[in-house]
C-alpha cells in the first residue's frame, strides 16, 4: 500500500528540499547543454567577450552590480514569500510545483520561446497545441473536434469563452443579413436561440460560400456591441470576480448579469436557476451564457452540472438556447481522478477502491459524493471550460487554459483566417491571431507539457496527486467534525466547518460557547486569522498559515444562515449587510494525508489551532 | 572609448556562453540558498522523504521519468529553438536576454509567488509597483501621479488602455444622470467631449459625494456599450493587430475603426489624422481614442507624437476630446537613450555626443533625427501608453507593461475599490481587482525589476545597450544605402531599404535591374526569405536569418510606391490587391556595432545576403 504511494515524494522539491540533489543535477546539466547548444552554433564564430575584456573594470563591475542585485531579490523573496512548500501552509491555492514543471521551466526561459507566432516558437508552439488537446481531452471532449490553448490565467480563460460565446450570439442575425437563405422564417427571437452546434453549422456553409469575412463584419465583432443584443450572463453568486469584470470588458455590461443563488452546500442553487430562466423564456428575453462553477474560489464547491446541463434541455424545448461554459479553474485538473488511462470515466466505486488500494485513501474516504461525481462526468456537456495548470496543475505561475468542445467556434476570434492551420497540420502559424493575449511564454507552455508527461492526466497519475489532496482535506474536515469544540484559556469554543468539502477546500470558524453575536464571532476568527497569516508578522516564523474570506449578505443571501446557526448565532443576526468572517485553508500539498498517518496529522493541526486560539484570545483582551 | 563599451559585455550571457561561469555559479549559489531557506522553515519538522523512500523502486521510477521528460524537452527546444543569442539572428524583436532578467526569473519561479493578491505574494507585489513607477518615469509621467503594472504583453496593455478610455467616455453622461448638478449645461455634445482632467476631477466630486457606485452602475462598465455610445477610434494603418482584436472585444465594434494613412517613411500621415478629425467634428461625431505607434512592428517607425499633441489642442480649441495613447510597445525602453540619471530629457545633440564618447556610436551616427527627437519628448503627452519589457527591454517572455498619466482613472476598472491601496501605502492588496489580468507571475516582475537594477532606465544603462542597437540598425541601413546593388551569378540585382530606420528595424528588398514586375521581385525576396529562415531547413545550421513581411496596398495605400520605384518597379503595379514582400531586420543585438567595427560587420552582413541571393537563384531556377 505505501509502495505506490512514493512517487508522489519524487514528483516535488520537498519541503525540506529533499530533492535537492535531483533538483540541482538536473539545472547544471539542463544550463550546461544550453550553453552548448550556443556554442556549436557556428563554432567559428569569435566570441564576443575575450579575456582582456573579463579583467576590464567596468565588465567586473557589472557583473558584480548584478549578483549584489540577485542576492538582494533573493533576500527580499526569503524575508517575504509564503513557505507554500510546506504542509504548513494551508491557505490559498498554492503548495510545492512539480520539478519536471520548474525545471521544465527554468530551462525554456534560456531558449526564451514566444508562443505568439509560430516563427519564434518552432519548439513550443506544438507543444502547446499539445497540451490543449490533453486538456481538452481530460475535459471528456474529443481532442479532434475540440481547441485548446494557455493562457495567462484562469481570469483570460473566461473572457476568451464569454467573448466567443457573445460572438456566437450575434451569428444568426449576421447571417440573416448576408446569407439571409439560411435563416429564412426565423423570427427575431429565433434567431437569437439558435443552439450553438446549428450556429457553427451556419458558419460552415457561409465559409462555403465564400462570405465568411461578409459575416463576421456583420456580427458583433464589426458591428459592436450596441448593434447586437447579447442577453443575459447568469452566474452564482460564488462566481469569481473575473466574471464582473468579463461583462465590463466585453461590453455587456454588469446590469446584465443575473446572480443565482447557492444552498447551503455552496452549490448554485439549481431551482433557483430554473426559476430565473423560466422567468426570462416567458418574457421572451436573450440569454448569453449560464455559467457553472466547478471549484468555487472560496468553497471549492462543485456546481450540479448534470442538473444544469438537465435544465438546459429543458430550456431548449421552450426555445432558451444559451452557452454554457463552466469556470473549473480550480477543479479542473480534479477530472484526472476521475478517468483511466483510456479516458473511460470511472464509477465512483472504482476510483474509491483504486484509491484505497494505492493507498492515497485511506478506509474511511467517502470522497467523490454522487453529485461531484456526475458534475464531473457531465463537463462535456459545455460548449467551452476554464481550467487552471498553476492550481491543481502544481505548475508554477502564470498557466490558465481555456478549451472549446467544437474548434470552428475559433474563426469567430480569429484574425488572418487563412492561417488558422497549415495545410494537413494542426499547428497554427500565428496562435496571437485566434486568441486574446499575443506574446506569451514558451516556457510556461514547456512546463505545463514536462507536468503531463510525467504526471499523466488520469488517475494513475495526476489523480495521485490530487486524490491525496482530497483525502488531506477531508482528514481536516473529519478531524474538524469530530472536534466539535475546543478549550482555551478555560473557555468553550464551538469549531464548525462550512460544508463538507466538494473539493479540497476546509471552511470553518469558531464561535464561544453561549456567544449570539455576529459581531464577536467575526471579531474572534479575525484575530484567530491574523494569528495564522502574515498579519502577525513574518510568516516564514509562522507555524500554521490559513486564508480567509467573508461570506456576505448582499453576496451569498441566506446561505450561510444554517452555518452560523451551528455556531449558535440566531438567524436573527443575519440581516442588514451582515457577514460571516471565515478561515479558509486550500489543501492542495498531497503530504496531509500521507507520513505519519491522516488522524495524527490531524491531531496536529487542531493543537496548533487551538494555541493559536490562544494567542488570539490574549491579543484581544490586550 | 571601447572601455565603457565594454560593460554590455557582462550583462548577457554572450552568444558563446562566455559569461557562463559567472551565470552558472549565480544560478548555483541561488538554488542552494532557497533551498536552505526551506530546510530553515521549522527546522524540527521530520523531512517528507526519508532515505529508505528514496531507495523505492516507484520513486526512482518516478526521478528517472522526470529526467528523461527534461532531456526530450532540452532535444526538442535544441532542435528547433531561434538562436536569438547571435548576431547572426536579425530577424523578429529578439536577442539575448539580460543575466539578471533570466536569473531573477529562474529564481523567483522557485519562490512562484502570484502578484493578483498581496497575500499571495508579499515579496514581488511592491517590486511590481516599484517597476510601474520606474516605467511611468521613464515616460515623463510624475511618478507620484501615474499609475503602471506589468501585463502578460503589449497586446493586454492595449486592450487596458483602451478599457479605461472606453470608460471614461461614459462618465460625463453618468454624471449627468447621478450627479446632474456637476454637468447642468452641458449638451450632450460637450458631455461626450469633456477633457480627460476634467472628466478625473469629476470622478473625484462623485467621490467625495459618496456616489461612486451608483456613478460606475450608470456608467458604460454598468450598463454595456449599448447604452453609450463610444465614439470612433483612430489608429495608424501600421498598428499592431491587436488593435483590431480591442475594437471587437471591448464592444466597439471594428467599422468604428478609422485607419489614418501613413507617409512613405511609416509614421502616421497627420495631415490626414487632421483632415479625418476636422471631418469628424464638423459632423459632431465622438471619438474615443487616437493611437500612436512608437516603433511599428514592421519598420520600427515612430509616429510625430509631438505633431499629433498639437492637432489634438487644435480640435479640443473645436469641443472635440478624445483620449491619446501611445502604444510604444516596441519602441518604449528607447526612452531610457533619450534621459539621464535626474530624468532630464536631454538635447539630440547631447545625446549623440554622449554616446560618441562612451563609445555607444560613431562618429557617423545622426540617430535621433529631430522628428524621433521631438516625438519622444513628447511621450508624457499622452494619458496611457504600453510598453514591452519583454521587446526592448532585454526580458524573457512574458512582460509587457500599461502606464497611465494619472492613476485616479484607475477607479474605472477597479473593482472592490475600497481596497486599492493600504492607507499611506501605494500597494494595492488585490492587483487583481485592479487590472485586466488576473493571477500573475509574480517571477517576470521579479525578472524587470532585477533588470532595470543592474541597467538603469537612462543613457548610462538602457540607453547604452539600446543606443547600440540603433548604431547596429544604423550600419546596416548605411551598407545597404552603400552599396546599391549587388551581382550574382553575373545578374546585377538592386537593393534598397524601405527608409530610414526610426528605431533599430532595417526593412529592405532586392530587385533584379530591369525587372519591372512586381510578382517577380516578390517571388525573388520571398526566395531569399527562405534561404534566410527555418523554411531552408533547421534554423540551428543557417548563418542569417532575417524576418519577412508584406506590405499590402489595402493596408498601406499608396506609402509603398516610392519605395517599390526606387527598386524599378513602376507605380503601375501598384493597382488591385498588390502587396510588396520585404525583408525584416529588428537589430536588437548591441554586437552588431561592437567587436571588429561597425564597417567589418557590414561588410560581412552583406556578404552573407550575397551568398544567400545565390542560393535563392539556384533554386528560383530548379
């Protein structure tokens, strides 16, 4: 059982860099063989700085300016960074990058590749046309048909599937003015509900027609925005900020977007989007896009898409058409637990007992619950998907991903059509043109194809990685449950976490036994807070690092009504424009549940909250 | 004079790898010390991998998979990487990086630190609010008043500078509906033409009243572009694509583009940006923004900043305002040539003396011309301008940088605005609330900041590598001027730069005397293109290699026709679609004006295209 467990140790720096040797062996020899590589280009050439120019002064002196630089960076990042490489550190979306994913990194930066344009990137560019088709694949969709690429992030990713998805939209009008044969009796309203696959079977015959630049200058693209309603953007309320911004930048503007509510289990609450929709078929009104989440920021809780895509067929029926994109940014990657080498996407009884025997679970595991289990085996009912490699990835910043089921979607963004793909290639010559960034890093590319070789996308590999994670989280939540209160300084306090976990992310606050008020609660899991941040002074002396958040009213309406009730704070405290001030620790490193055994590590982890309480309570009677 | 030369020496690792030892001892010294800085994190905690983990058969499986991943990828970036690092590579905006850019990087991905939230980055968050107000400096901006971040490229600060003109459009009219007493008077006309201080000063009562919010719903980022209307956006015929991708993705809409001709030395035409927008306000139409191109990606051409300054006072004398931007993207880092140590915008004169006398140039060097002279001084004119890091700034990809005059229109597009900065702070807590990009690596700004450390963005750090530059682009353009034509296999061909450099791009084609047929001198460059490119074979075993464009008769109007006749061409040809093919030298290298002397070094460049033209006969032939 431990034996398959070990190469997880191999796949990190460890946080006592206990792969240092490998580490460091690798970077001389990666560094040695690029400078080799220069100097066998053109060996005759004559170098261009001799002997007698290394004694000259000012070559001395600069060079000795640039290590005094580089040794005050590095002083600067120690005095600072967060020890994301310990499992200490269990706060944001961060733990310890894979080697192959740094190393793979550091090098490229030498060769220094721009993904941008084919010409300055022979190397990587294929290599991110690769990874696209991996992840693309890992999302359940058929890599032939489907388009992905890097981008600088999560944040980019979902504007680049809102604007193709409003681009989308604006498709059928177009076509009713250029080609209007193809849309003949099709109302205004129809022409605004045409669902996506008969948009881009549109698009096919004005290509062959020949009226495909005729069409896009009709569209939204040429027109703008005033000259083509888009409809409306239904988000949950958990949504990520991106999508605020995502409706200012595209121009739709934010009073067009409808928040759905969540449960109490963080999960958009799926009557509430049926409700929503309904209202807006009946009034006859244009939806852009509903879009799920799967990996809330602050919950990690996983949106019903099964249920979703459910309520989209109904929808069709009464002629609602919209896209559906789901921002997985976080829990993308998570999909690796879930599929075999095959791509055959697992019964959860499968991956519990392939999970237990190689020992990343333990025998209590109860993760995936059927309803993560089919959100997740429902991605590929989406049109387009957002996922992270710098979060559940383990890549290092800056690599986000966004991928589409049906790549003919992408000559709705691009620019220089003819050059899409070479000829009997899948290579674009001029990937800047049918995306939203330009330049980009090569080498972030290289890092995130160095991760997937080594770490492969299904459950034998990457899901390794991450089903530890989940098992870490839930040992938290278990221990966190069976807690149920702690002592300190000879008072009671309650410990109750938000809901159990959907991912590997453990919610929770405090709250004094016999405390109703809000107010003080907050007040007592702030300064529990900034005992376990940077806030009470550097963190590198910190021994226990979390995040935090606030649930809000306004935001999150009566979700976290019952949470706080455990807590023992009447509903009465929820009104006006309260909030529940929370801790919030991501489980990403994969060392939790492994060492020592999940209950000790467990043990662990309550007594240093439970002094940190401590702590807490001193500085707030000071 | 070659002594003060000599320190560009010791910033790149040289095309030999000649400062090796120093960059391999640093990269060492920087592992180790990071890897001392996570053994010295709770030094009690037992290590993750013990020696008998080590010994596992599934964890050397593990090691020797992530060996061999690095050594395929070290094969695969060897086999097709551009070899930047020679001065044989003049082809896209490309060289060798600074040491300590590709250091700092390399370093920092250990540390991967994000810049989108402070907390996730408490080292490289303040270097990248140093780095912007070092940027806004270097553009004649008040550092104090100006606001500037790192973006993942010239192409998303584009897009950001954009999204903040488009947003400030449509304040006046939010005024109006919020806050009417601020604009009572004001015609709907003057609302949509209300200077950009004055629009901020608004900004700020709106403030003070408390209203902020309800100004931002009223706004265009609250109600979409549908209920505002943008106005037109004027960009130079030479402008990057990605102006083209803004126009679709901010709503705009592309037919509200207005192309502005350029002359036949590239820059902008202002005689007819003038005549376009007298036009436009005779027919009191808005206009949002107009753009000018500081180093044009083609010909490194560098709009009369200081002209369109003038116009711009002109039309607002007419009640029509709009929004100037520069996007210097290329061009940008030449700023540093222009300044000194105080910031002081020095005289040509000044400048070309200085660089005689540190040995940057010689004695025939009359770059800057007056107009690039006058066109830089005016920079601060503008309200936001990009710049690339990653071009002229010697960075490895992926940096690019967005800097606005006054950062109070930061409010536009922030969001949680509460939090923008610390009190008595200037860093912000949630970069990402503030710009358009999301989590970031916080590695690259570690990278310019460390660069601009050892290089001071004035004439004695940048201004000497970049100064070089030039002086490379300049011995070029003069051996080409020289030498007039060149024979081979016993034909007399013509050779002619497009015009003279304003930067460091030599745009240049050949023609055979006699010729006076278009397609056949474009199939005789394109022929000589490939002889100088990977399309001959691996780029590793060519000795030149250049870049190519074509310029397009429905891009460039008639701009071509003086240079297409100084090759034979008559200006018959230039009828329909005709498009001219070029070849592209971007001279980022300072060696091509070192080593043996600027006259050697053109000598052999010419030599070499000689020898090319050759070969691309022979195969023209075959």
């Amino acid at each position: 059982m431990a034996e398959k467990n070990r190469d997880i140790k191999a796949l990190f720096l460890g946080p006592k860099g206990e792969n240092e040797k490998f580490f460091s062996d690798m970077l001389t020899y990666l560094t040695g063989d690029h400078l080799s590589w220069r100097r066998y280009f053109h060996p005759d050439d004559p170098p261009a700085v001799t002997p007698e120019d290394m004694s000259d002064r000012a070559y001395q002196d600069t060079l000795q300016t640039t290590r005094e630089t580089l040794v005050d960076l590095a002083a600067k990042l120690q005095e600072a960074s967060m020890p994301w490489f310990s499992p200490r550190y269990l706060g944001h979306m961060n733990s310890d990058t894979l080697m192959a994913a740094s190393l793979g990194y550091m090098l490229t930066i030498l060769y220094n590749p721009n993904n941008c344009a084919y010409e300055g990137s022979p190397a990587t560019t294929p290599l991110e046309i690769e990874v696209g088709k991996q992840l693309a694949a890992l999302m359940g969709y058929d890599p032939r048909r489907a388009w992905g690429h890097i981008t600088s992030g999560g944040t980019v990713a979902n504007y680049e599937g809102l604007w193709v998805a409003r681009n989308l939209k604006s498709v059928p009008l177009a076509v009713k003015r250029v080609m209007p044969g193809l849309v003949s009796g099709l109302s205004d309203r129809e022409l605004g509900n045409v669902p996506h696959d008969a948009v881009l079977d549109l698009l096919d015959s004005v290509r062959a027609a020949g009226l495909m630049d005729d069409l896009l200058a009709a569209s939204v693209r040429g027109e703008g925005v005033a000259s083509h309603e888009s409809g409306m953007l239904l988000v949950p309320c958990t949504k990520h900020y991106s999508w605020t911004k995502a409706a200012d930048i595209l121009g739709i503007g934010q009073r067009n977007m409808i928040p759905i509510r969540v449960r109490d289990d963080y999960r958009m609450d799926t009557e509430d989007l049926r409700r929503i929709l309904g209202r807006l078929a009946d009034a006859g009104e244009r939806v852009l896009a509903v879009v799920a989440v799967a990996g809330t920021t602050e919950e990690g809780a996983v949106d019903e898409i099964h249920e979703i895509a459910g309520i989209r067929k109904d929808m069709e029926r009464r002629g609602l058409c919209f896209h559906l994109h789901i921002d997985a940014a976080y829990g993308g990657y998570a999909r690796s637990v879930f599929v075999d080498g095959e791509g055959r996407f697992l019964p959860a009884e499968e991956i519990r007992k392939t999970m237990l025997e190689s020992g990343v679970t333990g025998p209590d595991s109860r993760w995936p619950s059927p309803e993560v289990h089919a959100a997740f085996e429902a991605f590929p009912e989406a049109e387009s998907i957002t996922v992270d490699p710098h979060k559940l990835g383990y890549i290092p910043y800056a690599a986000g991903a966004i991928l589409m089921r049906d790549r003919r979607a992408l000559d709705l963004i691009s620019y220089f059509a003819s050059y899409v793909f070479e000829k009997g290639d899948d290579t674009p010559m001029l990937l800047g043109s049918h995306i939203m960034e330009g330049s980009k890093a090569g080498a972030v590319v290289a890092a995130v194809w160095a991760a997937h070789r080594v770490c492969p996308l299904h459950i034998g590999g990457y899901g390794r990685v991450i089903g530890s994670s989940m098992e870490g989280a839930s040992i938290f939540h278990r221990a966190l449950v069976a807690a149920g209160s702690m002592k300190a300084r000879g008072r009671t306090f309650r410990v109750r976490p938000l809901a159990a976990p959907d991912t590997n992310i453990v919610v929770f606050a405090l709250n004094e036994e016999g405390n109703t008020s809000l107010e003080i609660m907050n007040r007592l899991n702030r300064a529990l807070y900034e005992q376990c941040s940077y806030k009470s002074g550097p963190v590198y002396t910190n021994d226990f690092i979390v995040s935090k958040t606030s649930l809000s009213r306004s935001e999150y309406g009566d979700a976290p009504i019952r949470f706080i009730g455990d807590l023992g704070i009447p509903t009465g405290e929820w009104t006006g424009d309260a909030e529940v001030f929370v801790l919030r620790s991501c489980v990403l490193t994969p060392l939790l549940s492994m060492g020592e055994g999940g209950d000790s590590q467990a043990e662990l982890l309550l007594g240093t909250i439970r002094s940190k309480l401590e702590t807490a309570l001193e500085r707030l009677v000071n």
